[in-house]
C-alpha cells in the first residue's frame, strides 16, 4: 500500500515536469538591454531553459551583445534607444523565427511559441520565477500575467518613491477609465504570443508597459498578476536614477493614458490578430 502511495506520488511529480518541460518548450523570453554588462550574464544564468532568449542590444556602448551572445542568447540589434522599440524589435525577431520555423530552417523556431515573457536585463527581477508567471496561462487561467513588484518583497531602495507613487497613479487611471485593476507597471510579464500580436503594440519608449496594459483591459484578456520579489539593480538606473529620466517616463505613462482615454481611441486595433 505504502510503495503504491509512492510510486503514484512520483508519477504525479513525472507528469508535472513533462508539463512544466512542454510549456516551457513553447515559451519566449524577450530582453532589452543597453550597457547591462555587469548584469546580463546573472539574468540568463537565472532563467529556466525555453524555447529561446532573445536579447535586444539598444545601442549599447559595452560588452552586453557579447556576453548575451556567448550565453546563448539570440542576440538583434536596435540601435535607436527606447524600451519600446527595443521591445518590438524583439518581438519582429520572434516572428522571423516562427516563419524560419515554418519553413523547416533550423535557426527557426521548431515549435510555434505560445507564450512570450518580457523582463529587464539589470537583474532587478528574479529571472528563476518565469514558470510562475507561465502557469496561469498555460493552464488557461489567464491569457496576461503581471508580476507585481508592489504586491511583493522590494528591496530598500529597489523603488524609489517616485517610481512607487508613479505606478500608482497610473494604475488609479487606468482603473477609473477602463477597469483595469492593477497595482504595478511592472516590466517582468507574460502573455499568451496570440494575445500579444492581437494588441499591436506602437510604443516606442516608456510607454510601452502601460500601452500593454490599457490595451489587455479593453480586448478583454483574462488578466491575472502575482507578486514578485523586486530587488536593487545592478548599476544606475536609465529611469528612476535621473530626475530627467523620471520626468520623460512619467509624462510619457500619462501622456499614453490621456491619449488612449480620447474618444477617436476608443476602439483601437487590439483584438484583431495582424498577419505575420
């Protein structure tokens, strides 16, 4: 009866590892970094095995595309700084990859991806807890899952006030305008890859995350988010550590509410799925 017990324990935990190995079989990881040489490695040494990392070098001046390249990292170049457009470059990447895929090239994709996790490259985030963020999609609980650094453990000084008061302002718009109920702008996410072309994201720069979220509230995703533990970054902030950088990143969240918020915005693109 006992060995019975045990024997069924361990099938139990074979079953979920096959789980947990497929779904990150159909997982993406999509890194934008500029100057992240102290920290890059420490990121995807932390990340679980998946379908692919790719990391977008925005004009870096250091050994970020090197050290990325040599991890084994699928490594694309965007010179023009901005988180966002580091982002959709990231994202064009991907396709290619799938239509490489599709084609039997073997520098694609064999499997189509599933799902895309986005998280930044100063190790500020826990790269180790991808899987956590994956679940809920993969067992078809949520389509957009948000780790939220405000719902977790932050490290002393990991987010300054003003990036803390920031987030939370937004997050208030965005409740009263559109219902949306989140507590963080928070970069470390991951969405279902049909959802995420469904949006057609534009922005270039620090718009980007709350474009995302805005855009997941009015389709009408099932949105889920976990708390994350957050920690200080390694090296200077590009946002939080100016007060120039606070600024533009604080106008350009508003200003992306307001200009979403306005009646000829209302409907929007996201929900249709573009051909690529």
């Amino acid at each position: 009866m006992i060995m019975q017990v045990i024997r069924r324990r361990d099938d139990e935990r074979q079953l979920a590892l096959c789980d947990e190995c497929d779904m990150l079989a159909r997982t993406v990881v999509i890194i934008p970094a500029r100057n992240e040489q102290l920290s890059i490695q420490q990121v995807l040494d932390d990340l679980p095995d998946v379908a692919r990392v790719i990391v977008v070098n925005n004009g870096s001046s250091d050994a970020t595309p090197t050290i990325a390249q040599n991890a084994g990292a699928y490594v694309v170049d965007e010179d023009i700084p901005g988180y966002g457009r580091a982002c959709r470059s990231g994202l064009a990447a991907l396709r290619r990859l799938v239509r490489l895929g599709e084609k039997g090239d073997s520098s694609g994709l064999a499997i189509r991806p599933s799902y895309v996790v986005f998280l930044d490259a100063d190790f500020s985030d826990h790269p180790e807890l991808l899987p956590t963020l994956v679940k809920p999609i993969h067992s078809g609980i949520a389509d957009f899952v948000l780790g939220s650094r405000l719902l977790g453990q932050r490290e002393p000084g990991a987010m300054p006030i003003q990036s803390v008061l920031g987030n939370k302002l937004a997050c208030l718009l965005m409740r009263v305008i559109w219902g949306g109920r989140y507590s963080d702008l928070g970069p470390f996410r991951a969405i279902r890859y049909e959802s995420l072309r469904s949006l057609q994201m534009k922005d270039t720069n620090f718009g980007w995350t709350v474009e995302m979220q805005i855009k997941a509230t009015r389709a009408k995703l099932r949105t889920l988010e976990i708390p994350v533990p957050y920690r200080c970054r390694i090296g200077k902030s590009k946002i939080s550590g100016t007060i120039s950088g606070t600024i533009r990143a604080g106008y350009k969240i508003l200003f992306t509410i307001a200009k979403y918020a306005m009646p000829f915005n209302h409907a929007g693109n996201a929900g249709k799925v573009p051909r690529a």
